[in-house]
C-alpha cells in the first residue's frame, strides 16, 4: 500500500491470488442449495426444477468437497449430526449435485448431502504457479484478497466488496506499480464462466483448497481510500 497510484475503473483482466479466490468460491457453495433451487431463488433454478446435469462454468471447474481429502481437513459430518462424505459440486463445468437437508431430502426422496462448505471445499486447477499467470496476462489487476463482501443479488450470486492488502497493475507480465484499492461487483458464478487461466490449488485456509485464476472482464466499479 506504499505510495499507491490511481487508475481508471471498469473492466479489467484481473489476476486472483488464492486467498482472493478463497473469498468469494465458497459464497457461491453457499448458494449451492437444493431447495432454493427447487423453489425458483437461486442461480441453479429452471422453470419446473434445477439445472443439474446442465453447463453452468467453464470446462476447466471442478468444485468438490471431501472430508477424507487431507488437504482439506473438513468436518465429517453437517450441522444436523449427519456423516458427509465426497461430494463433487460441479465436474468440468457441470452441475452434478445440490446441497440437500434432512428435510428437504426427505421431501424430494433424495439422499441428505449435508451443506457444500462442510466438509471443506475445493476448486481443482492446473498446474501454473501465481507467477506463471502473473506472466500470461498483457494488462491486468493483481488482488491479494478480498474484504467486506456483501450480497446483491441471490439468483447470480453478486456480490460487492473491496480489495485489500496488495492491489498491483500488472503490464506486460510484471508487476509495475501499487494501485489504490477498488470496489468491484461481481458473481463468482459469472467470473468461472470467464476463465481465461487457472493455476494450481493450494491451501487458503482450514478446509479450503483454491488455486489462482485469471479471468477477464472483472467489474472494478470505483477507487477506494480504503486500506
């Protein structure tokens, strides 16, 4: 944040350092539920049911939870008392599974899954460093981490925060200069449909696995004094 230079906001290729994509993947979990999709107030609604089985992210996501997974360390069971095993979210940009309560599995006569952020949660990458999509991006944003998110809108999953703890431009593949933090709006649901690299995951925290991202088109709205 030393000397901190101001460019002009709007839509920039942005690149996500593993805890900025830790902040926002796990509030698109969240809206992973079974019956709000069902119910027509969620993301993942149709008309007469759920996408499941549909595309909903770019080819290279896969988001997954496993308590077993040694990286993640999740909990083994939700918060009603009942075992959690692996439960893959999304495969290859498909929508594969809904978060599922007692209750509401017991009304749509399916199994109970327990919530998709209990027993951890990952997003499977490739295999470039920070570094490496760092160096593939021409002119970009580099965000460290995310703060102060709040929800817009339910049924894309928008959100709205600020940038903090190191907010760089990037020109050429390298890093040349602090920039003042950004407040941003976007969904993490739309962003993993405008991948344009992903890296490899690593640990962000306990029960997250996350790699960075670099994604075009990321809505940085204003400048902030924030630090």
């Amino acid at each position: 944040s030393r000397n901190p230079q101001t460019i002009e906001p709007g839509m920039h290729t942005a690149v996500l350092e593993p805890q900025a994509v830790s902040d926002l993947v796990p509030l698109l979990a969240n809206a992973l539920n079974a019956r709000n999709a069902d119910e027509g107030r969620s993301p993942f609604s149709k008309p007469g049911g759920n996408q499941i089985g549909e595309k909903v992210a770019d080819e290279r996501v896969t988001l997954y939870s496993d308590p077993a997974d040694r990286g993640l360390s999740g909990q083994p069971f939700d918060n009603e008392g009942l075992p959690i095993g692996r439960m893959v979210w999304i495969e290859k940009g498909i929508l594969k599974n809904l978060a599922y309560t007692r209750f509401w599995a017991q009304k749509q006569g399916k199994q109970p899954t327990g919530g998709a952020l209990a027993g951890g949660l990952a997003l499977a990458g490739g295999t470039k460093t920070t570094e490496e999509l760092i160096a593939g991006c021409v002119r970009g944003i580099l965000v460290t981490h995310f703060f102060y998110i709040r929800a817009l809108d339910p049924r894309t999953v928008l959100l709205t925060g600020l940038t903090r703890d190191g907010t760089f431009l990037i020109e050429k593949g390298k890093i040349t200069r602090a920039l003042k933090n950004f407040r941003w709006n976007e969904s993490p649901l739309l962003l993993l449909n405008r991948l344009e690299d992903i890296g490899r995951p690593e640990p962000t925290e306990t029960g997250r696995m996350m790699p960075a991202l670099r994604v075009r088109n990321f809505d940085f709205t204003s400048t902030s004094d924030a630090v």
